[in-house]
C-alpha cells in the first residue's frame, strides 16, 4: 500500500466531528487491544481467533455517520468496528468477544459472529464474502416495504476474488437495490499480499462490469468516508441502484490474534503504522490548533481506561449457562388446528405447486416467488405460470444464473421480515450455493437465541427420469436433513405438493421442501386449505400387519404399488410416507413398525452409503431398546453415479418388484 502521511487541515464545519472521531477511534483500538491482550495470557483467558480492526476504524465510524439511524449493516469477520459504530451497547459486544452470557449472542457467536438482525446490525459473517448476497435480501425487503432504507455490506479486498461476491454485484445491479458495497482494502488477503492475486491497481475498477459506480478513497479520513458514503446513499435512495466503494486502509496487526506475521516485512508494517488513522487525526487536531497534544493524550488514556475496565468486568461476569447448549435450533413446535378445507379437486403435481404459490401470494403480501425463469417464463416446469401476470413482478421475478445470490437474498429477505420462496432448479444446483443454507439459514436463529429467524422456502426436485445425467438426478436429502436448523420434506403426490409447501410457508424456520420430477404429471386428490397443517407429520398411505414399507419422495407410488403385489400373495403391507425427514415423525414409525411386529423395509432412491435409512433403521432400534425381534431391511439404489440411460437407470433404482421381493422375504 502506498500512501503519503500528509497533514490536511480540517474544515471549520467537521471540527466537533473529528474530535468525537478521534475518541471513538481510540476506543474502538482500545476494546480490541483489551481482547487480544486477554487472549494472549497463558493459558489464554479468552479463547479462539479473533479478527481485529487496527487501523481501519475510521471506516464504519465514518460511514455510520453518514447513514440514517435505521439504516442496515452487513460486515465481514472483521467487524468489532462496526457493532460499536452501529450503536450496539459496547460492553455487549466486548462480552460476546469475550464468550460471556451478557454477549450480543450470549457467547454462541463470539468475535467473528456477532448477530444482532433485530437491531440496525444485522451482523458479521465469518464465511468470507457471504453477506453481500444476504445484504441484497435486506435491500429487497427494505424496497418491498418503501421505507427508503440503505444497507451497507462490507468485504475485505481478497473477498473480492469470491463467486459470491460477483453474484452479489450481478444481482443489486440488474435489480437496482440500495446497497453500499464497502472493500476495506487492507492490503493483505489474509496472508497473501493483495498484489500477488488482483492484476488491476483499484479493485473499484470491478464494478464497472456491473455498471456500477465505484470509487477508491482514503479509509484513514473519517471525514471523508462519510462524505463518499453520503454521496453512495443519496444515490440508492433515489432508486439508482448499488455503489462499490474501495476504501484503502493500513493492516496494523496481524491478519487474527495469533498471526505472527512471518510472511510480512518490516518496511510494509513501518509503512502501515506511518498512515494509522489515530495517529493521523491527533496529528491533524494538534496541528489545526483543535486539541493540544496533552489533551489527545489525555483523551486516549481515558478510553484505553474505560475499555481496560470494561474488559474486566466482563471477564468478572457469568459464562453460558451449559442447560442452553442446544436451546433456539429451530423454533419451539406448537400445536395448530387442522387447516380448513375450502374446495377438493384433481390436479396433477405440478398444478398443485402452482395452487400452493398462488395462496401464498395471495394470503400474505410479504411472500415472494423468485428463482431463475420463474417469472415471465413460468418457471421451467410451469410451476409458477401466470403468476407474474397476476402477482406484478415486484413480487414474482426472475433472477441471474446464480444460485448463491439466489438463497442467500433469501436468507436476507426473510431475516429483514419477508417471507421468500425461492426455487432451485435442480437439487444438484443447491450444491453451488450450500454455505447459504448450512452456513446461514440454519444458524441465525440458534446464533442469535431466538431472537431472530429466517421464515423462507426453498423449491427444489430431484431424482432420475430417463435421459436425465448425473449432474441432474441425485438424491440430497440426507446431506441437507442432517444439517440442523434446517427443515427438510419430500413430496411424493400431487395431494402432498401442495400441503407440504403451504406448511413451509407457514413455519418460522428455512424449509426445503423437495418435489419428485418424475411424478410432476401424475393426479391426486387435492385439498385446497385456509391455513396448513404443521411441519414434522408422516401419512400412513396402506395399513398391513405383516411388514411395514417405510419409504418418501419418489419410491411412495412405487413401495404401494409393491403392496398390492404383495396383497395378491397374502402379504399386508403397510406403507408409511415419512413426508418430513427433519423433524422426523418418530411416534408414527412407532406405531407402524409396532403393527409390524418389527419387521421392517425402509426404501429410498438415494444411494445406500449415508443415506437416510441407516438413520430410520437406528432411530427404530433405540426406540425399541433391548426388543430382539425387530427386523430391518434397506432398500436403495446403489453406491454408483446415475448414468443417463433408461435401460441402466432401471437396472439400479429399486422399483415395485424389487420391493415386493424383499418385502415378502422380510415378512417370512
């Protein structure tokens, strides 16, 4: 980083400013020397990482500054800066660094976690780069609910290089969302120099790609970071969209509070220290005759005491109570009426889809539908038809090819107050974007203790039709169903693609409600509701006495036409749809391997190694203790990719005759 330690005189109207910044300024250090320091002891008082700020805190406070008070913030690991900036109560924010029970997030976030959705701080993010796509779901929100707010994201310069970023960038564009997006460019990728992994000399010159205006500018000079943030805010506000700033600041520690700096010289830390925007601005009030040097003396012994105190009555206060470990994953059930059945009809699977997005839509005005192709086009299987007609495309639109912006947007909206539905295409694709699920969704609720919740949708199908190739036909379920947080169904009717859908749009948490391509075509019954029936709740599809097929999603039609083939025998079989793999309904597998009388198949698509059924199987055994007569079967495709060929696809995914055979084996 090149820069010129040069005085420059402050205008008469920023005089009371610089002189409150500069005693933020020396706070802000103060708290993050005081952490570090109780992190440095032997054994440490204070354990884990820890991303500190040195030498960059002109920018949130500078930038704070220049936002309204109900404006949002988005920032990166690095974020100690930006809480207090935000107004967070700062012994909070010093406990929850210090994993206290008077934290922000009562000691489940700590230093690089901090969560606060119901404030004005929406939060750190310790995956790098992954907030910028959150930061555009709080955008929307914010459009959807014409409050006028801004929400300013920050990244670190090596950020810049990540996918997401640039879905990010892709996505505020083309729909014009008020974000700022803020790289504090520090000059080091964690312990890469910036140099060796960007070939232009102003990362703001990326965001030309997007259309979109960029700056670079001085990270060191509250004044004007507040100036070039206002001048960016001014601009979202008036609906023109994003703006990049770049704001180059000095890296006075290392990257965490362990780094040891092997890999960096001595000239570029004595280049740093030479432009430490504490040292700067005390220069600058000393030299404009604002502050003598005693009083900037005076003023930074006094906050190095507040935060010295401070830090020690935090380590002095209680530690997480052990007993709430594993309280606030997903919220606590609660027992709903059945809903009410307004008209029953035959539609084919698809159609039901259709009918369970349009009563959302219509039911709750905070609901959107979005996805790649899901607007005008209808979505590529038509499960949204018409609905862009009917609902305006301020509320059913179409995205960029780009999964990560897709759900992470989600988990922003939801979190700022909407209620997303968003559709992945192919289950295969999710993969591309799983950090926002597993990485986000799943923890906001337990990170932040209940306070907040992320009430949104995700649509997805899955499984193999003839022609379709390995990167389209896999079966996911049991990687997302062992992900807590997350609530996982598999609908295998058309009856069941619309109730399950409508209880994922009704339960506080993110759902993933999966559909059977395959049976997109096939007719049911279907009962059209007001309201929907709770999450977690299997359907025993067949009664039977002598086996118990327990199966979901695609292998349900198939696992009851094996139970007539077996009727034909003398065999009964019954048929359980667990519907929801998480929760799962264990008191009615329960009762089916209870009719059983132990004798149990479990069947699924997916293939065999970490699938879902050795979790159904041992889930039966512990219920059941010591009980010896219990046994269980599985059923599955086998360990191999899924070739594109009918006649091989058959040769591997159990069908009705293949069930029947074990089933009748199993039944004796």
């Amino acid at each position: 980083m090149s820069a010129v330690a040069k005085v420059v005189p402050i205008r008469d109207e920023d005089h009371n400013f610089a002189r409150q910044m500069l005693g933020e300024i020396a706070f802000i250090r103060a708290v993050e020397a005081k952490v570090q320091s109780l992190s440095h002891t032997n054994p440490p008082r204070v354990m884990g990482s820890m991303h500190l700020c040195a030498g960059q805190e002109a920018v949130p406070l500078g930038a704070m500054a220049a936002l309204r008070d109900d404006d949002q913030v988005i920032c990166t690991y690095r974020g100690h800066g930006w809480a207090l900036a935000s107004g967070l109560d700062a012994r909070s924010v010093m406990a929850e660094i210090c994993q206290r029970e008077g934290g922000v997030n009562g000691g489940r976030g700590g230093s690089a976690y901090l969560m606060a959705p119901h404030t004005r701080f929406i939060g750190e993010n310790s995956i790098v780069g992954a907030g910028t796509t959150m930061a555009c779901g709080v955008a929307m929100a914010n459009v959807a609910k014409g409050n006028g707010r801004v929400v300013i994201v920050t990244v670190g310069d090596g950020a810049m290089n990540q996918g997401s970023v640039h879905e990010a960038l892709a996505f505020a564009s083309v729909r014009k969302l008020p974000v700022i997006f803020v790289v504090e460019n520090n000059g080091w990728s964690e312990l890469t120099a910036t140099s060796d992994m960007f070939l232009v000399d102003r990362i703001a010159q990326r965001a030309a790609g997007y259309a979109m205006p960029s700056a670079t500018v001085n990270g060191t000079d509250p004044v004007v970071v507040r100036d070039s943030v206002a001048m960016a805010a001014e601009r979202a506000r008036k609906g023109d969209g994003p703006s990049l700033i770049e704001f180059r600041v000095p890296r006075l520690w290392g990257h965490y509070n362990r780094d040891m700096e092997h890999y960096r010289s001595k000239a570029d830390r004595q280049a740093a220290t030479e432009i430490d925007p504490l040292t700067l601005l005390s220069r600058r009030l000393v030299e404009s005759g604002l502050m003598s040097e005693a009083e900037v003396a005076e003023l930074r012994a006094s906050e190095e005491r507040r935060a010295e105190e401070m830090g020690e009555e935090v380590m002095a206060s209680p530690e997480p109570k052990a007993s709430n470990a594993i309280l606030h994953v997903v919220a606590e059930p609660k027992v709903a009426a059945a809903p009410r059945v307004v008209e029953t009809k035959e539609m084919s699977f698809i159609e039901a889809v259709g009918a369970a997005l349009r009563a959302e839509l219509e039911n709750d005005p905070n609901t959107l539908v979005y996805g790649e192709d899901v607007g005008k086009g209808g979505g590529i299987f038509q499960a949204s038809r018409y609905l862009q007609r009917d609902f305006g495309a301020d509320r059913v639109f179409d995205t960029p090819i780009a999964e990560n912006a897709i759900l992470g947007s989600a988990v922003g909206a939801a979190v700022a107050g909407m209620k997303p539905i968003v559709e992945i295409m192919w289950a295969d694709f999710i993969f591309v974007a799983l950090d926002q699920l597993v990485n986000q969704a799943a923890n906001i609720r337990y990170i932040t203790g209940g306070k907040s919740s992320v009430p949104m949708v995700v649509r997805t199908q899955q499984g193999a039709t003839p022609g379709s190739c390995a990167q389209h036909s896999q079966c996911i379920e049991a990687m997302l169903a062992h992900v807590p947080g997350l609530k996982v169904a598999l609908a295998a009717s058309a009856t069941d693609a619309y109730a399950l859908l409508r209880a994922a749009a009704a339960d506080p948490d993110p759902c993933v409600v999966i559909e059977a391509r395959g049976l997109y075509q096939a007719k049911s019954t279907v009962e059209l509701t007001e309201g929907a029936e709770p999450v977690g709740k299997a359907r025993l599809r067949r009664s039977g006495g002598d086996v118990a097929i327990v199966t979901w999603g695609t292998m349900v039609p198939r696992a009851l036409a094996a139970a007539e083939k077996l009727a034909e025998r003398g065999v009964e079989a019954s048929v359980l749809d667990l519907r929801w793999l998480n929760p799962l309904d264990e008191e009615a597998l329960a009762d089916v391997v209870r009719a059983a009388n132990g004798r149990v198949l479990i069947v699924h698509e997916a293939v065999r190694s970490g699938g879902f059924a050795g979790e159904v199987a041992f889930r039966i055994r512990e219920a059941a203790g010591n009980d010896s007569s219990l046994r269980i079967e599985r059923l599955t495709t086998p360990d191999t990719r899924m070739p594109v060929s009918p006649v091989l696809q058959a040769a591997i995914i159990p069908d009705a005759d293949a069930i029947a055979e074990r089933a009748a084996a199993l039944a004796g």
